[in-house]
C-alpha cells in the first residue's frame, strides 16, 4: 500500500476561517480515492460488518387519525366560555431485518473460514 505522499494529493494550505491555528494540509485527491480497487484482494482483506448496515435495514410507517370539536360560547359581552376536546389515534408499523450472532468456523482444505451471520426477516 503506497504512503500518503506517494499517492494523488491536493494540499490546503491556507488558513480556515476560523483562524490561522486551523490549516487543513495535505490529502489524498478525490479522483485517487475514486480508483480505488475495493474488491482487489491484494490491497484489502473483505469482511462483512453487519453493524455497518444493519441501523439502516428496516421500514417504518405511521399513520395518525385526528378530530377536534370546539364549542365557543358568550356568557357576557366581557366573558367568553371555549371548550374542546381532541381525539387522536396512532398507528406505528415497523419492520427490520435481524441478524444471527452466532459466527460458526468450518475447515476448508487445509485452510480456515469463517461463516457471516444471515439474515431472516423478522
């Protein structure tokens, strides 16, 4: 894996606005990091981590019924008598996806492997 400043890189150098101790530097180019071969098993090992997409995995809908009745009535001229009442009902339908904890690891040749947690709908 190349260093920093072997990489493409873009340097800020000038002050933020919030004053000269804050100075961004160096850092690697967007159009570098966009090349980047995520799949090449040479530069990364691929491991699933659940917890990085399982907070996103649901659907979640609502529904909210809702009245009002008012009465307003003129006791005097100065005196005023308002009442209310409001009813309301609502309806919460959630459904997500949950996720084994139980990590099983089966020889394959000579060599270890390691099953990834399925995933059921709940």
């Amino acid at each position: 894996m190349p260093v920093l400043s072997d990489m493409e890189h873009v340097v800020y150098d000038r002050p933020l606005v919030q004053g000269d101790r804050y100075v961004p530097g160096m850092f690697v180019s967007s159009g570098y990091i966009g090349n980047v071969d995520l799949y090449n098993p040479s530069l990364f090992t691929p491991e699933a981590d659940p917890s990085e997409y399982m907070a996103g995995n649901y659907d979640a809908g609502e529904r909210i019924l809702a009245g009002y009745l008012r009465w307003d009535q003129n006791i005097t001229n100065d005196l005023m008598f308002i009442a209310g009442v409001r009813v309301e009902n609502t309806d919460l339908d959630y459904r997500g996806t949950t996720f084994s904890t139980r990590i099983t690891t089966t020889p394959t040749s000579g060599t270890t492997g390691t099953t990834i947690p399925t995933s059921c709908r709940a």
